[in-house]
C-alpha cells in the first residue's frame, strides 16, 4: 500500500465512509485537506472529487535574469533601434514571472523600482532617467528641511524622534557586515555600550537614521516614524545603499504597510481577524483548537505580519520574499497565505502538544530560521487555490438561497458604504442561520485504477495553459455543480447534519473578488 493510499485508508471509517480525525462521518467542504511531502515541498495535494482542479503551483520557476527582462522591453535591431526602450510586456506577465521564480540579484534594484511604482510600467529610458533626477533632488530638498532648521531640532518632537530612531537603527541587523560597526563613527561597541548602552555606528546606520527621519518630517501629517519601521527599512537599504532611492523605496512600500503601525491598532486587527477565518476555512481542526487553546485571536501571528517575515527568514530570504509580495500576482494580501502555509505545515503539532496562547505564541516564534522559503511559497500558493475553491463554493450557495455573500463588520475606521451593508447583512441573518452546509463525502482520486494519472501529483507535468485553470463550481446557468459536473438545486446541495451554512467575512470576500489573478494573464 502506497504512502497516499495508506493515508486515505486511515481517514475512511469502517464503512467506507470518508470521516475526519475526530471520526465525523461527513468531511465538510472546508476539511479535506491532506498534506504528503513530494516535489511540491510539505504541501503536496492529495486529489479528491473536490480538488482535482486546484491548479498547479507556479512557485517552480528559474529567477528572472537580465537575459529574460530585456526580452519584456521592445526589440531593437539595425534598421529599427529601439531609442525609447519601454516595455512592451503587459505588467502582468513580469509579475507573474517575478511571482513564479523571484529576481535575480543583479536585476533587484531596477526591478523593484517597477514593483514598488516609482517607474511606470510604459515609461522610457528617458523618463526613467528624469525620475532619477527629480526624485533625488527632491529628497535632498526634504532633508535639508530639517538638517539646517536649528529651531526644529530644539522641539520636543524631533528630540523624541531623534532618540526613538537612533535606537532602533543602533538594533537592527547588526550581524551583517554592511551594518558592522565603523569606529570612526563615534567609537567601537565597547565604549558606546558602556557609555550610551548601544552599539557604535557606521555609515550606513548614519544614512539609514537620516532616511527615517526625512520619512518622519514628511510623512507626519498622516503617521510619521514608528518603532519597527526600521527593520522594513533595512532590506530596501542594502539593494540600493543611495539615500534617495532607498527612501521612495521605502516610502512607496509604507503606503501598503501604514496600515500596520496604526496607533490604535486597527489595522492589525483587521489582519489577525481576516488570518483567524482563513484558518476556520483551511483547517476547522485547528481552529477549533485554537479557540480552545484561547489563541484564536492569531496574536502568534502578528510579528509575522506586522513586518512581513522580517525575522523569520535569513536576510536574503526576506528580500526574495518581499519582491514575491510585492507583485500582488494572486492578492495584495498574500502574506496573510504565506502565514496560512507555515501554520498548515505545523496544524498537527499545534494541535497534539499546546495547550495555552502562551505555549502557542512561543512555539511560532521560535519558528525563526527554521522554515524553508521556496516550501512555504508553494505551500502559500496552494492554501490560496483551496481557500478560493471553498469561498466559492459557499458564495455560490449562499447566492442561489439570496443571502449576502459576505457578513460586513462596521470600526470607526471604514467606509460608511460597509456599513450599508452590514445592514443587509443582519436583516437576512435569521434566515441564514437555518441553511444547513454542503459536505462532501471524501472520494479518491477519479482516475485511480483508471491507469490514468493525476496531473496534480508528482512526477507528471502540467501544460502551462492548465496552470491557472479554476474549478468550475457552476453551470452556464449558474447553478451550483457537484463533483461530478450535474447541476444541484438548492434541496440536493445539503446534508440533514444540521450545520449551519458558514458566513464569509466581508475581508475574505474581497480577497478573492478583487483579486488581480485572472486566467488570461496567468498563462502567458
């Protein structure tokens, strides 16, 4: 008996029936989710009558090289030199390349200016060359600002600053040679620790400290500097090492992250929370210990969150994650998928050994340094895919029964149009509560004793004109389809096991319905 058939075989009851850990006799559409190690990594997926369309990862491909890149730009030959040099690929497609593979080394500080929107993605040569220029001098401008304003640097604000930043840089990557300290910068470790208790400089940690606080005097209308910025600011430093670019770098790359140094927290909030359900959707078993265990407020997340992995992966590792992020290829929140694949990797443990949000929240941190990048990408890629299969399903139900899609939460901070619908939402919630859920009996793979392989399982290749194919839930007439193609009336897609249909939150919802992943661009 084969590894795989071995594991089915220990899910299936005595009957035949295909029953969870617990032993419940019905797998819901959120819990058939098995993992096997194979040339995906630690989340190999197992096909069943559900998943047998879930595509394939993407996450396989080499780095994009200099040879590749120009091959994005318009083709310059003798009788037609190309003088402009703009790029003909549609940003999609060097998303999808830089998502499938990374960057490599060479190429990271041109292409993370495209990522990161300081160069449009149509500009030429000679724009890109403009914006280097413009985008110089107007930094040296900022920082002169508050470099030559005597009377500002006496105000209690910039005192603080000045203190809170120095601190943070003084702490951050210090190990690396490119922040060691440099005596000639105020003197060695030793007689600064003793004296100031904190290590000398050097000068890029001189560079970095004025770069923040440019970025303070700048941003201060809206937020300004806060703790832990400093260790987002340290990857985009070591790619560039010139202040300018490493501060719109940065500045553009804190336009999605201000969220996360709220003061009031509700930026993060609304992270753990969104994490906490696509736990609930990916593996009900461990959430539902989580709950037990009360952590299913996801606080073992945050570090993780909060600054992208920063301390979780080596260095180099953070920077091959980041551009990976930044592509916004599946999601804009895809980190939220990348945490989902590590705590997926690490359910069973989780749930046979802890017992408190103390024991949990350790045993995720001391994760650090131990988790295998490429894995956890290809693992994030594929709880996307299953999470977006579920959601869909749900949605299709719960729109031929004429509820809402999504439960809406109204906080202080989100637009008054949200709460309209929460409005509606809340109507249409006593009769939501009597819809009972669709399960899914676990099956084998379809083609098994057929002779015919899986696409989905190892050792076979999948055309890349499959890669992205979704699975298709409905019909032409938007009926909802069962596994085996027939159209379902609302009466057929139900068990009389009494569970209640789960509500999707509003923040999930919009994960998959503004996703920028489409079929047409995924294949090019």
């Amino acid at each position: 008996m084969t590894k795989r058939e071995s594991r089915l075989a220990a899910t299936a009851g005595v009957d035949g029936t295909a029953r969870s850990k617990d032993g419940d006799a019905h797998m819901s559409v959120w819990e058939e989710w098995i993992t096997e190690n194979g040339d995906l990594g630690a989340f190999e997926v197992v096909s069943t009558s559900t998943t047998a369309n879930l595509p394939r990862p993407i996450r396989m491909q080499p780095a994009l090289s200099a040879e590749r890149w120009f091959t994005f730009f318009e083709p310059s030959t003798a009788d037609q030199p190309n003088t402009e040099f703009r790029m003909t690929a549609d940003s999609d497609t060097v998303r999808r390349a830089v998502f499938a593979g990374g960057i490599e080394e060479d190429m990271r500080p041109l292409v993370w200016k495209y990522l990161l929107s300081i160069y449009p993605w149509s500009s030429t040569e000679r724009e890109r060359q403009a914006i280097d220029k413009e985008k110089a001098d107007e930094y040296w401008i900022l920082k002169s600002k508050w470099l030559n304003d005597q009377e500002l640097k006496e105000t209690p604000d910039f005192i603080e600053q000045t203190s809170r930043i120095e601190k943070d840089v003084l702490r951050t990557d210090r190990t690396l040679p490119l922040f060691a300290t440099d005596s000639g910068f105020g003197g060695g470790d030793e007689a600064n620790i003793s004296e100031h208790r904190l290590p000398g400089s050097s000068a890029s940690l001189e560079k970095m400290k004025d770069i923040l606080m440019t970025f303070h005097r700048y941003d201060q209308g809206v937020l300004g500097y806060v703790q832990g910025m400093s260790d987002l600011l340290a990857p985009i430093y070591s790619v560039y090492q010139d202040e300018p670019t490493t501060f719109w770098a940065f500045t553009a790359f804190m336009k999605r992250m201000r969220s996360h140094f709220l003061r009031d927290q509700s930026g993060m909030q609304d992270e753990l929370s969104t994490m906490a359900q696509l736990v609930e959707i990916a593996n009900p078993r461990l959430h539902k210990h989580l709950v037990q265990c009360d952590a299913d407020n996801m606080f073992c997340c945050y570090r993780w969150l909060l600054i992208w992995f920063k301390r979780e992966f080596g260095f180099e590792d953070v920077l091959r994650l980041w551009e990976v992020l930044w592509t916004d290829y599946l999601t804009d929140r895809f980190v939220l998928f990348v945490a989902l694949a590590i705590l997926q990797r690490h359910a069973d443990v989780i749930i046979d050994h802890l017992r408190s949000p103390e024991e949990v929240l350790k045993y995720v941190q001391d994760l650090s340094d131990t988790i295998d990048l490429n894995d956890v990408l290809k693992g994030a890629e594929m709880c996307f895919y299953k999470v977006r299969f579920r959601v869909n399903a749900v949605e299709q139900i719960r729109k031929i029964r004429n509820l809402p899609l999504f439960v809406s939460s109204t906080s202080d901070n989100e637009p008054a149009a949200a709460a309209a619908v929460k409005g509606e939402n809340e109507e249409s919630s006593s009769a939501d509560a009597e819809v009972p859920l669709m399960t899914f009996e676990w099956e084998d793979n379809q083609n098994s004793g057929s002779g015919e392989k899986d696409p989905l399982l190892k050792g076979d290749e999948t055309p890349e004109s499959d890669i992205s194919r979704t699975p298709p839930l409905t019909s032409s007439r938007g009926s909802i389809l069962d596994s085996d193609g027939k159209e379902m009336s609302p009466e057929d897609a139900k068990l009389d096991d009494g569970t209640t249909l789960p509500r999707i939150s509003e923040a999930v919802h919009r994960i998959f319905a503004e996703s920028s992943y489409n079929e047409v661009n995924s294949t090019v």
